[in-house]
C-alpha cells in the first residue's frame, strides 16, 4: 500500500469564509467559483519534514535572538506553549511551528509598517520551533502590542502573535493567530470576526498559565492548536491506521 | 440524548496577514536573523532531474497583481517519490531534493518564483493508476482567510494530464487547462525555453494571454495566478 491513513474532511464551518467583507481586503482576494474538493492521494497525504539541526539554539527565544550584546526587549516578558495536536486528539510531534509578531508597541519590524509606534532595536519578532515527541511547543518573548490598521477609520487589531504549523501532511498546514485572554480588541475585531462561530474563536484565545510561568521573571500563556485528524482507511478490505 | 464524539475541532484558520515575510521569510521583511532560512531554491547541486524555474504571480478580482502573496510548493522527485515516510512506492529517493519550498512575491512586481526541477509521475489514490506530474501549491496573504491550495500540471505531459483522475474531476473540459502550464518561446532576457499557465477559479472571470504571453484577467471578482515556467539547461 502507498500510504497508511488519509486525513478527515476538513469542517469548514470552524474556519472563516474566505468572502468577509468586513474584513475588506478579502473582498478581491477571495475565490468565487466553488472550490474543487479533492480526496487525498499521495500529494495531499505527505508533507515536508524538518529536522531539529536546521534550526539554531536561540530560534525560539525572542527575548534574545534579535537582541544586542547584554540587550533586552522592553515590555512583558512571556512565555507562550501549548501542544500539536490532531482531530483524534494524538500529539503531532516533530513539526515546525514558525511564529512572528509586533513588539511590545505594536510595531513590527517590516519595510511595509510604518505605524507611528518605533521599532525596538533589541526585537525582531519572529522565532521556530519543532514540537517533540508529545507535540509540545514553547518559546520566550514579550507580549505584543495592539496597533491600528486601515479597515475602517478606526479598526485595532487585538494583541496577537501570528503561528505557522505544518503538520504530517501538506493538507494540513495551517496558519492562524493566537490572541490574549482579556483583550476588549477581541470582539470588536474585523479579522477575529470573520470566523462565524464564537466558540471556535475561543479557541484562539490562550488563557494565562500561572503555573507555567518563572516566578519573578516570566508570565505564561498556554496555545494548544488542533491539526486535521486522520482515519483508520479500508482499503482494499484492509484496515490501515493507528 | 446520546453519547458525544471526542473529536477536537481543527485551530480556526486566520489571515497570514500583510507581515508574513517577518515569520517565514524575514529576509524579505528586511532584516536577518535566522543562522539558515527556508527558500525558494530546491534542487541542490546534485538533485536529479530536469531544472526548471516556476516563476508567477498570483492575481486578485480586479486583475492586479497581489504584492504581498506567499507561496509555498511541495512535489515528487524526479522520480515520481515524496521524500516521506508515507510514499512508500518502490522508486529511488533523492535525499538531496526535500520538495519543499517558499517564496514572496516581489513587492513591486508581484512575481515570485522557484528554482526546482520536473517532478515524476505519482501513483494515484489508493494506488490506481497514476497521476501525471504535478506541483502541489498553497498560497497565503493578507485577504486570505484560509490557505488555497491548488495544483500545476505541465503542458508536455498531455497524454499523462489526459488520464490524470483529478484534471478530471474539473467538470468543465474548457477549465482543465487552467491548471495546466503553457509552453512559449524563449522570453528576450532569457534564451531558455519557457511555459506559462493560468489558473482561474472565479466566475464571471475571463483570462487571455497578452502578445508578451503575460496572463491578463478581466471581470472581477475573482482569484487567478500566472505561472510561467522557465526550463534551465543543466
């Protein structure tokens, strides 16, 4: 057999509609005509593969892979993990977990932001990471700010570190973004909003993990994010999977 | 009432946003950081195969090149085999070639582009018949609330795309060819042979190639992408 297990449906009523024209920009950038939908092949069922060596010692610390000799970012030092799950619940281990964000001003470090906010010399705002064995995940850096964006005249994104997961499979990459318990932005958020069903934004929002925090250094915030499930397949009167 | 399925709901999708290029390729957001990167490069000095560079832009419902797309590819080697423990068809691996990569579009152009090479044939679903070569694309951007993946076939495998079961799950024959890379003469600035193809998915969308075989959409909304194809000698 070519492959073990193909991957569920995906259930796109826990996803946004790619037309939200609230969110103005997906106005042109959102396909019209029906998308193909496609049963899984050997294309759809394997996914690239990173190994540990490709990344370097500091990818996920923010706090210090950007920053100048005995330098520091200013603001909220945090720590954000969570686990690589699937859809049956299974640890996604050994993927790379990609992530970028504003500094503690709003301010990202890119030629096309030209927020008043400044660029905080000791920030880049982007780190990796691969999860281990049991899908776990974690790196160091601060909080990010809110900032406002050109939507309507006064449209502010809620504090939010941006995540890219691969998982096992090409078709189930995914990007999302994780926002903080607490912050009023969130409900009145056009891109938040674009995701229909309220309880499936709660689960982009990541509670404070007092226990995983550094006492008298670093708060924590737990990120737990769900990957599409696979199946045991019959194929051929066989029962593959698992 | 009855029992509840313990099923975990997939992480919702979000926008990639405008500042993609800061996670996935900072280089491009204008500063460096990481030791090594991930990048549009692929074949490596001794990956087998047949070099080529897939250059495209992905354009938005009003024809207009989107600047600040980010595209990724993932294929077969020239063999026909993902390096993936899941491809367990009988065919050489090529442990230089990964089959994955990433690349931003231009932020004045809107081009992007990958240097790889010709992907093999792959076996098809649950090992019937065989798929004719393909790349595997996902695209994300500011606007994008969900990653779209599609595919490219090649024009000089048409007795392959003919027998391929997902070109020909494309209802409308007219449409099949919108996946499907176009060969055009060499462009002036390169002596290489080249191909171009367009891919559509929008209604009251029409495209056309220009006299400089450059994809131009009209009637919008709608969501397209311009592949040229450039083959490189070896």
């Amino acid at each position: 057999m070519p492959w073990r297990a193909e991957f569920v449906m995906r259930d796109r009523t826990v996803h946004p509609p790619a037309f939200t024209p609230n969110y103005k920009t997906s106005v042109l950038r959102s396909p019209e005509r029906p998308l193909l939908s496609l049963q899984n092949s050997l294309s759809e069922v394997t996914g690239p593969v990173f190994g540990h060596t490709e990344l370097g010692p500091l990818d996920n610390d923010l706090l210090l892979n950007y920053a100048r000799e005995g330098g520091s970012p200013i603001g909220e030092r945090i720590i954000v993990h969570g686990q690589v799950l699937d859809g049956n619940g299974r640890p996604v281990p050994n993927v790379l977990v990609e992530f970028w964000q504003a500094n503690a001003g709003g301010r990202y470090r890119h030629k096309n932001d030209n927020y008043v906010a400044p660029i905080d010399p000791n920030f880049g705002g982007c780190g990796r990471t691969t999860t281990d064995e049991a899908g776990h995940y974690s790196f160091r850096t601060v909080k990010p700010g809110p900032y406002p964006w050109r939507n309507h005249v006064n449209s502010w994104r809620p504090a939010h570190i941006h995540f890219s997961v691969f998982g096992s499979g090409f078709v189930q990459r995914l990007i999302t973004q994780m926002y903080f318990e607490g912050d009023p932005l969130i409900p009145i958020c056009p891109i938040v909003q674009t995701i229909p069903d309220p309880k499936a934004i709660e689960r982009l929002i990541a509670p404070l993990d007092l226990n995983a925090s550094v006492p008298l250094d670093t708060l924590a915030y737990r990120f737990d994010i769900v990957l599409r499930g696979s199946r045991s397949t019959l194929f051929e009167n066989k029962l593959h999977g698992n | 009432m009855v029992q509840s399925l313990n099923y975990f709901a997939e992480t919702p999708s979000q926008t990639a946003g405008p500042y993609v290029h800061i996670g996935l390729i900072p280089h491009q957001a204008g500063f460096d950081i990481f030791e090594q990167n991930f990048t549009n490069e692929l074949a490596a000095a001794g990956t087998r195969g047949e070099r080529i560079r897939i250059e495209g832009t992905v354009f938005d419902g009003a024809g207009v090149p989107i600047r600040d797309a980010l595209v990724e590819i993932w294929q077969a080697n020239a063999a026909g085999k993902y390096n993936h423990p899941a491809d367990r068809q009988e065919k050489a691996t090529d442990e230089t070639f990964r089959g994955w990569g990433r690349a931003g579009a231009d932020f004045n152009t809107g081009i992007w582009f990958f240097e790889t090479i010709k992907p093999g044939a792959v076996v098809g679903r649950s090992g019937r018949g065989t798929m004719a070569p393909h790349v595997n694309l996902w695209i994300v951007a500011r606007g994008i609330n969900i990653g779209l993946n599609t595919r490219m076939y090649f024009a000089d495998e048409a007795e392959a795309n003919a027998k391929d079961p997902v070109l020909n799950l494309i209802e409308d024959e007219s449409r099949r060819s919108t996946l499907i890379a176009q060969r055009r003469s060499a462009t002036a600035r390169r002596s290489i042979p080249s191909i171009s193809i367009c891919v559509v998915s929008a209604r009251r969308c029409s495209w056309t190639f220009d006299p400089k075989g450059r994809c131009r959409i009209s009637a919008a909304p709608c969501f397209a992408l311009l592949f040229t194809i450039h083959s490189r000698p070896r």
